[in-house]
C-alpha cells in the first residue's frame, strides 16, 4: 500500500474490479489496524480522508469486513446480498471511471476543457457537495465537503491534491500507463525506479546502437581524409589531420583499419 498523502487515491485507480476478485482487490486500500470503529474527523487532510475512506470502504465491500459468521460461505448467501454487493461493484466502477475521466484530462490540460466541460460540471455537483464545517475551516477560508460514501472521499481527496500540488501534480507513466502523483516540482517521467528501467534500452541494443554509430562516423571520417588527399594539397598525415579537422592518431588508425591508401 502507498503510504504517502493521498496514496490511497492513486492505488484505488490501479484496481481492476473483477467480478469475483473485486473485493480482493480493494482489501490492501483498508489496512487491518484500521478495521475498527473510527471516531469521525471534522478535518480533511489526507490522513483524515483515508480514515473516512476506509470507514466507508468496508460498508461497501462487505468481504472486508472482521466479523463473518465462520460457516457462511458463498453458496450459502442470499440472493438479495448477491444483488447487493453487484450494486455495489457498480459504484466502485463508476467512481473509479469517473476519476480516470478527470486525471485524464488533468494531464491533458486546458485544452479539453470544452469538450469535457459538461461532465465535469455534473461531477462537481455529484462528489463536490459543501457543507458548513468547523470554525477553524470557516475562519481560514477553507470549504469542507460532504463524505457520506467512499466516492464522495475520492473526490474530494483529488480536490485536495490539486489544490495542494497544482494541475502539474498529475502524469501517466509511459511504462505501465497508470495515473501517479508528483509531490514536489522535480520531473518524474515514472512512477517508480522499476518502470524507469524497464524503458530503458537492454545492453544488447545499446551495444549495436554504438556499432552502428561508430561505423557512421568512421565513414564520415574517411570521407574527409579521402577528400583532403584527393585535393592534392598534400599526403602526410599530420597535415591531412589539420585539413580534416581530424586527430592525427585517428587519421592513422583508420588508414590501418580500413586499409587506404592515399
């Protein structure tokens, strides 16, 4: 799990929400030393919105959840628990669709604006829904917002990131093409050390690439001497070196391995 400020935001994305493997899939967004009672937090920072997050979390993922009657099994369930942790498979999905929706156009920039304008309107109204918070929120200017459902967190999560790390925050990695943030201004074109190497190119291409260009540029090279030599202006070595713009110890070097004669 990511432990960093709003970590949970960005793992929630890589979830594939399988059918049968979606509960699964979230369990390692709801650590175990936080299934138990929470007391409800007035605050919204990234600690805070992933207490509330998984608080949430397990009512809508009912697999998560400690207390399970030992001899229940699937086979066992009812039809309407069925129907319900489906329904519940659907929010999971539109909220995790609606967040790619956004980050890609947080990546993409303005640009997009027109034409993804009206969904986020309808998204702003749908997860974006303010109430009157603490004092303390009150009097700096800060606006809390309603969490009653995991999606709700989710959004507002992404709220808080962008207004805290700016629209740049954002980028796709070009070895695995997940969302991941950027916490500080360097440039970080993957999200990890193992994606990074994996584009880059094995020592065997790296090897046949400088062939190749060691080879260009002993053409190139002898292009120039034999030009020098043809002109007339004279044969020895060094001076063909000056004329050529070339080493003397080079110039030699490519007379004995490519065997010319001037």
């Amino acid at each position: 799990m990511n432990t960093k400020p709003y970590g949970f935001l960005f793992d929630f994305l890589k979830c594939l929400l399988l059918e049968r493997e979606w509960q699964k899939e979230l369990r390692p967004l709801f650590p175990r030393e936080f299934l138990r009672p929470l007391f409800v937090h007035t605050g919204q920072t990234p600690e805070a919105l992933h207490e509330q997050f998984v608080r949430l979390g397990i009512q809508y993922a009912p697999a998560l959840t400690l207390h399970q009657h030992s001899q229940e099994t699937q086979t066992q369930r009812s039809e309407y628990q069925e129907g319900w942790n489906q329904l519940n498979l659907e929010k999971w999905r539109t909220w995790q669709g609606d967040l790619k929706r956004i980050l890609k156009y947080l990546v993409g920039g303005p640009v997009q604006t027109q034409v993804e304008k009206p969904f986020l309107e309808e998204a702003e109204q749908k997860y974006l829904k303010p109430i009157h918070g603490p004092i303390t929120a009150q009097q700096r200017g800060g606006t809390v917002f309603r969490t009653d459902n995991p999606g709700d967190v989710l959004f507002v999560a992404l709220y808080k990131f962008v207004e805290e790390y700016e629209w740049d925050g954002v980028r796709i990695c070009p070895s695995c093409d997940e969302f991941f943030p950027r916490y500080n201004h360097r440039r970080h074109d993957y999200c990890s050390p193992q994606c990074r190497n994996q584009r880059k190119p094995s020592r065997q291409k790296n090897k046949e690439y400088l062939c190749k260009y060691r080879r260009k540029k002993d053409e190139q090279d002898i292009e120039k001497i034999q030009q020098v030599s043809k002109s007339g202006e004279t044969r020895d070595r060094k001076k063909i070196a000056q004329l050529a713009g070339i080493g003397s110890r080079r110039v030699l070097w490519l007379l004995n391995e490519y065997n010319i004669t001037l």
